[in-house]
C-alpha cells in the first residue's frame, strides 16, 4: 500500500509541474490573442481583464492599411519564399543523406563527420561571408539570393540519413536489378520509405524560413520584397504605444504557421522518432 500510495503521489506531483510549465507556455500566446480585441487603453488597465468588455477588431484594419508596408504583400512574400526554401533545403539535404547512407565512398565517414562539424557554427558567424558573396555574385535584394544559403543544411543530412540508414540495403538492390536508374530509387523507392522523416523535415525547414527574420533584413532592400517578420519588425517602431496593433500583427503572423503545425504533428513526433533523435 505505501509502493502504491507513493506511485500516486508521484503521480499527482508530475501532472501538477506539467500543468504549470503548459500554462506558463501558454500564457504568453493567450495574452497576445487577447489584446489583440482591446483597444489602445483598455490593454493598460489594472486588474488584467483577459476577456475584453468591448472587443474591437480596430488592431486587425490597422494592420492592413500601414503607410508605406503592405501587410497582404509580405504575406505573399514570405509564403513564396518559405515554399521556395523548403523545397531547395529538402530535396538537397535527401539527395545529400542518399549518398551518405546508401552509396559508399572512400572517406565518406570523414566528409560527413566535417559537414555535421559545421552545425557548431553559429548562422551569425556566417551571414557577413554570405553577404559578401552574394554582394558579389551580384544577388542582393533578390530571392534567388536569399533562398542560395538553403542549400546546406547540416541538420537535414543528419535527420535524413539517420532514417535513410535504417531501409534494408534489399530493396535497393532489387530495383538494381530490375533495372532501375539511381534516381528512380531515390524518387521512387527511397524517399516514400522514409515518408515521415521527410514530412518533418518539411514542416522544420517551412517554419524556420517563415520565422526568419535578420537574413531577409540584411539581404532585402526594396519595400515591396520585404517579409511578414521585416513588416512586423517595422511596426515595432511605428506602434510602439499601439500594442494592440502590435499583438494583432503577431497574431496573423504566427496564425498560418500554428495551424500547419498542429495538422502534421503526428507526422513530426513519428519522423524525429525514425530518424534517431527520439
């Protein structure tokens, strides 16, 4: 009886600290949504009222008609970029992993241990040498220039490979035989058998180019290029004791990214799982 009553209270113990840590998570997000419906001084007023007495949707029509940034527009940019980046960023870090995993060379380890090494490096150390050659390869306020560095993806490789390394070696060597080409086993065999690591891997790569935010500022210049998080970076300045604009910006900005996440997050849990980081 005491194994047991002690098994309860630790039970108890542990729901109760996970509850907290959800709500303190939590938190944050529903004072945001919430202040997004008040007006300028209802957002200062003391006691907290986190159901506004007189909700107003003022925030939201500010947003869409800013002087000089075009909400509509940088959505528009971001979700092409965020498309545009996933797909370079996922199809270079499977073909990468293919190769890895499943063609040996000599040295092989050697070159994947190097190109792991480079996630020690922090993006900061690299953004003035990508800078410099973009500036001379002439691609500055340009999205080929800003989707290029998608290209290597470290934690990609890694992610892919792991996966990749757990296909039985049968499989490959029947299409071989069969005669299948090295790109139709990788389009056709290998990639639908690693299907939910290569789910995730999309849902990463589309979240971190959507929530970029310091390498389309240094990269883009034109206002009509700019991103969402550039723009909402920009209303920082001009809403400054406007915060119920601010958390409606922050709102439409996080909402699209939300709602993708929450419908493939099986997908997620399922691929880190298969891909060794369970």
């Amino acid at each position: 009886m005491r194994k047991q009553g002690k098994k309860i209270i630790r039970s108890i113990v542990f729901y109760v600290l996970i509850a907290l840590v959800m709500l303190i998570t939590i938190l944050p997000f529903l004072w945001m949504i919430s202040s997004s419906f008040k007006g300028q001084e209802a957002i200062r007023t003391i006691p907290i009222k986190w159901i506004p007495e007189h909700p107003t949707i003022e925030g939201y029509q500010r947003v869409f008609h800013m002087q000089g940034f075009s909400f509509a527009r940088a959505s528009m940019n971001s979700l092409i970029l965020a498309v545009l980046s996933t797909i370079v960023a996922v199809m270079s870090a499977a073909m990468a992993a293919f190769v890895f995993a499943k063609i040996p060379f000599k040295g092989s380890g050697k070159v994947f241990f190097m190109y792991l090494a480079t996630m020690m490096i922090p993006g900061t150390v690299t953004m003035v040498p990508n800078y410099i050659i973009l500036r001379t390869m002439g691609l500055l306020d340009t999205y080929t220039g800003l989707i290029l560095p998608s290209l290597a993806n470290a934690f990609g490789v890694f992610l892919m490979r792991q996966s990749m390394m757990g296909v039985n070696d049968a499989y490959l060597e029947s299409a071989f035989l069969d005669g299948a080409s090295l790109y139709k086993i990788f389009f056709f065999i290998m990639l639908p058998m690693v299907l939910p690591t290569l789910a995730t891997m999309t849902l990463l790569s589309f979240m971190g180019s959507w929530n970029s935010y310091l390498w389309p500022l240094i990269v883009l210049t034109s206002t009509d290029k700019q991103t969402l998080q550039v723009v909402l970076g920009n209303m920082n300045s001009m809403y400054k004791n406007n915060e119920h604009v601010l958390m409606a910006g922050a709102v439409l900005t996080i909402l699209p990214i939300l709602i993708v996440y929450l419908v493939s997050q099986r997908y997620v849990d399922q691929g880190i799982s298969v891909g060794g980081l369970k």
